[in-house]
C-alpha cells in the first residue's frame, strides 16, 4: 500500500475521542510473530534484467508516468535484486520472525506460462529463501502482489475467466519450486486495489470500467485464490503442513450517527464481504444484504445479471472454506454517512460509494498521514467484526504501517506511536475479546515504490537513499523500537 488522497472531513456527532485503554497484560502469546513486510515491483528493480518478462506495473509506469504523483517507476527502486544481502540483514538486524515478500510473475515465468522458467528468477529467490532461514527469519510469500504479466493484460487480465487457470498453472510452479521451504503463502494481495482501484483508472491496468471491470475482476480472483488453494491443500499440505490463504485490505467503517449504523455495516461489506464472505462464511457467495442491493442497481442500470456475476452453486462449494487462517491488512478507518440531498458521492473506496449511496473520511479528531486517518481502536473493532462473522479463527496482520509524509526523516516518532497504539489494540484484542492474533507485519521493511506515490510516501523502518549507487539503507528510530520490542517480546 498505498495512494495519496484528498479526503472529505466531517463533524463530530456521536464520535468522542476515547482515552487510550492500556491492558493489564503487556507481553505477547509465546508463539506470536513479528515481521515486516515487501513486495516485488516495489524493490527489486532489475525491471529487464536477464530474461524476465513484462509486467503490468512496468507497462503502466512507462506509459503512465502522468498518473504516479513524482512520475517515477520501479525500474531500479530499492535495486533489491542486486542488494538482498543487505535486506536479509535487516531483517536480520530487526530479529524479525517472518520476512513477508512477493515473488514477480514475469521474474519467474517470463512468458507469463508455465511452459519454462527463467533459471535466473529461481535462483534469485531461492537465495533469498535460503538465506533469511540461514538467519532463523521465516519467510512468508505472497505468490501475486500486481505482477500481471502483460501477454495477459493483453487478453483481458482479472476480467477474462481464463486467469483462473493461468494464476493456478503459475501457483503451482511456485509451490514446486519453494514450498519445501515455506509453510506459509498469500495467494494474492489486497483484490480491493486489484479490482475495485485498478477499475477506476488508478492503478495498473488502469482502465475505467467501474460497473463491470470490478466485478468480473472480483469474481475470478476469488476462483483463482481457491484453485490455488485447493492446489496446495491437496498436493503440498499433506507433505508439508503449511497455511495459505488471500491478503484482504480492510478499511474499517464506523457510523457517523447511530442512524447511519446500517449504511457502515453495508459499507464493510462492500470493502470487506465482497472478498472474503465467499470464502469464510458458512454460507458462501455474495453477502446477501449486499447482493441484494447490488443486484437492484444493475436492475435499475439496465445491466441485469451482466453485471455482478452470480456464483453457480458449484462455485459457492469451491470458494467457500479456501483458507487456513484470516490475513489482514490493516492501515485506516473512516466514518460513513449517508449522502445528503444533491451531494455527490465520493470515488469508492477513498471517499464514498455511488453504489451504497455513501460517503466517508477520517473524523476530525483523528491524525492523518500521507490520507489514512490514524484511529488504533478500529483495528480492534474490525478484528471482532471478523470473528463474530466467521469464527473463532486465527488472524495474522500482514500489512499494517504509516508512512511519514511529508516528513522524511530518521527521527519517526509518529512511526513509533502508530506501532506501540496498534500493538495496544492487538493485545486487548488477544487478551480481553480472546481473538486468536496469531502475528503481526509492519509494512514495509524499507522506503521502497509506492505505486501511484512513487517515492513521495516512506512507510520504511529503514530508510533509503535512493540517490545513492547503492541505495544505502539506514535504520530509522523505529527500527531500533521495533528491535527492542521483538526481542522483549512486550509494550514496552
Ligand atoms: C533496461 O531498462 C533501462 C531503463 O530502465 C534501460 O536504460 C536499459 O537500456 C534497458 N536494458 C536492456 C538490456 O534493455
Ligand atoms: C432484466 O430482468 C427483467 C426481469 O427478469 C427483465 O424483464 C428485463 O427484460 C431484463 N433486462 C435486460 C436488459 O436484460
Ligand atoms: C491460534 O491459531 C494457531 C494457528 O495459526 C494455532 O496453532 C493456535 O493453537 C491457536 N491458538 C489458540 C489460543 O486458539
Ligand atoms: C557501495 O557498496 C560497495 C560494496 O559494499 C562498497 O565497496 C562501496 O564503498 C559502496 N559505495 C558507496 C558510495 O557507498
């Protein structure tokens, strides 16, 4: 994550700034994990080194460069492919437990299918692999952070059915190729960018096609994580026990009056539900509430069925129970109201929905930082939301950061703040509402591209010099906080 945006600001009605609860308890669950966390385009660089073949984000950034706010790309970024010695030592320096990364589609099969493998994107992370177990650091892959290779955006990307088979025929060269290694997988991260942001023009592919792009996307990304799922589940699991499941990106909604509390839960719905109640819920399929609203717009739109694609029957059992824990990304809150009279609704998901007849923002009191309002206790409060929803399942945090914008320094007291108030809420969550919190990863490692914020937002525990040859990282104070808190293994 993440984009720069402009946000409505409303008034406070029934919202209070609460003092900060601090538990009794300080100390987390023995076999609670920290990390940090990366992904591919966003580091490496070597964007056409050796055979690698072209992705997506490095069509649009060339073409694009109108639409990232510096105009730069992630032709060289953090130069990771030449430097993972050095990131391995960070993480190292951190005494991180997880290493989250992503592996390039296009890096690893050049032509997008399985019908041959660049030897030289295999030894790149397996190096990688090695050398962060070497180090006693686990790492955790996301297989699809953006990476589309383009032959595919070319025959339609997420809106052609067929990407279910070529992400699963993908999938299952990684599982091959590092699964002896890696126990936990993410099989794509965050569908509301790939589906609901890249739709509305913004990110790669960047095509404006918001009533039917979205929603086909949304529907094949869900086939395509549970083949992938059931692909593991069914070959790997058995041999090698791991977990896997899909990366959500979950803002979380709270009502601005008690009278708005149906248009908040919808709101969740419509950010949250759309990607997960298919697979975690009892029932499977669509939200109803949801559906129901979604289908009467395509009725009234002319679309009919065209439009938000129903699930057969067979699809519900497909997707439905495609997971081994929840993996959330957490980085704001906003509250909702219902749009006034002659009001205009904002552009979904950053400040409002035409479709829920909604808008949003951070409340008032909140501090904002590079557009995410900063509220601690939503995190808590989307947590329960989760559980009473699908159980009594485990969640681990896979993205959760701030980025210093516009201050850039190493002196990142507001870094610091934003972990330890967090940390807070995932220790109240754990220990008073019993929630099974079972990690936590602050994005990002590093400063590193920040899609449509290029080099302008700097989520890095370690900062980098992007000037220099090579790329110098250097610690900010939060490394050296997040540092201290592993290894006491407590809020300090
Ligand atoms: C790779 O891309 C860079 C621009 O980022 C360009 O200067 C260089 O010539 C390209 N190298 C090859 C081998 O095409
Ligand atoms: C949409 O569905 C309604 C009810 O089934 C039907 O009467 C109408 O002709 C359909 N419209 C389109 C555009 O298919
Ligand atoms: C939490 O979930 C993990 C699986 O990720 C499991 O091993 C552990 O036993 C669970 N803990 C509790 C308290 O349920
Ligand atoms: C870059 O790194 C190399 C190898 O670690 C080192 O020898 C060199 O001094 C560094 N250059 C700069 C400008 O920091």
């Amino acid at each position: 994550m993440m984009l720069l945006f402009l946000l409505a600001v409303y008034s406070p009605l029934v919202y209070a700034n609460a003092p900060v609860r601090r538990p009794l308890e300080k100390t987390f669950p023995l076999n609670f994990k920290f990390g940090a966390g990366s992904s591919s385009y966003q580091i490496e660089g070597a964007w056409n080194v050796s055979d690698k073949g072209e992705s997506i984000q490095d069509r649009y950034a060339h073409e694009h460069p109108e639409k990232v706010v510096d105009g730069s790309n992630g032709d060289v970024a953090c130069d990771s492919y030449n430097l993972w010695r050095r990131d391995i030592e960070m993480a190292t320096e951190l005494g991180l437990d997880h290493y989250r990364f992503s592996i390039s589609w296009p890096r690893l099969l050049p032509s997008g299918y399985p019908n041959y493998i660049s030897e030289d994107g295999r030894n790149y992370y397996n190096n990688l692999i090695d050398g962060l177990l070497k180090n006693n650091i686990e790492p955790v892959i996301t297989i699809y952070h953006y990476e589309l290779p383009q032959v595919f955006q070319d025959l339609g990307g997420w809106t052609n059915p067929l990407i279910v088979d070529w992400f699963a025929d993908y999938a299952s060269v990684v599982y091959s190729l590092f699964a002896d290694r890696v126990k936990i997988w993410l099989t794509v991260n965050e569908p509301l960018i790939i589906c609901d942001v890249s739709y509305i023009g913004i990110s790669a592919p960047g095509l404006y096609s918001p009533d039917h792009g979205l929603f086909l996307c949304n529907k094949h990304v869900l086939l395509a994580h549970a083949k992938a799922w059931r692909l593991y589940d069914e070959e790997y699991k058995p041999k090698y026990h791991g977990m896997v499941s899909l990366t959500q990106l979950f803002f979380w909604f709270e009502p601005e009056t008690e009278a708005d509390s149906e248009l908040a839960e919808l709101t969740n719905e419509y950010c949250e539900g759309r990607f997960a109640y298919p697979i975690y819920s009892k029932e499977g399929g669509w939200p109803p509430a949801l559906k129901n609203i979604l289908d009467e717009n395509s009725y009234n739109k002319g679309f009919n069925n065209t439009r938000v694609l129903q699930f057969t029957p067979e699809e519900i059992e497909f997707v439905k129970g495609t997971y081994d824990f929840y993996a959330l990304n957490h980085y704001t809150s906003f509250v909702v109201k219902a749009i006034e009279p002659n009001e205009a609704a904002g552009d979904w998901p950053f400040s409002g929905s035409s479709e829920l007849g909604v808008n949003f923002g951070p409340h008032p009191t909140w501090e904002v930082s590079a557009g995410f309002g900063i509220y601690p206790p939503g995190l808590r409060r989307q947590l329960n939301w989760l559980k009473n929803r699908y159980g009594d399942i485990p969640f681990m945090i896979t993205e959760t950061g701030y980025a210093s914008y516009p201050f850039h320094g190493l002196n990142d007291d507001g870094r610091i703040n934003f972990i330890k108030d967090y940390l807070n809420e995932v220790l109240l969550a754990i220990y008073e509402d019993k929630i099974n919190v079972t990690g936590y990863t602050v994005w990002s490692l590093m400063d590193s591209y920040e899609w449509e914020s290029g080099y302008t937002a700097k989520y890095g525990l370690y900062q980098v010099d992007f000037e220099s040859p090579n790329k110098t990282r250097t610690p900010r104070k939060s490394a050296k906080y997040y540092a201290d808190l592993i290894k006491n293994r407590a809020l300090l």
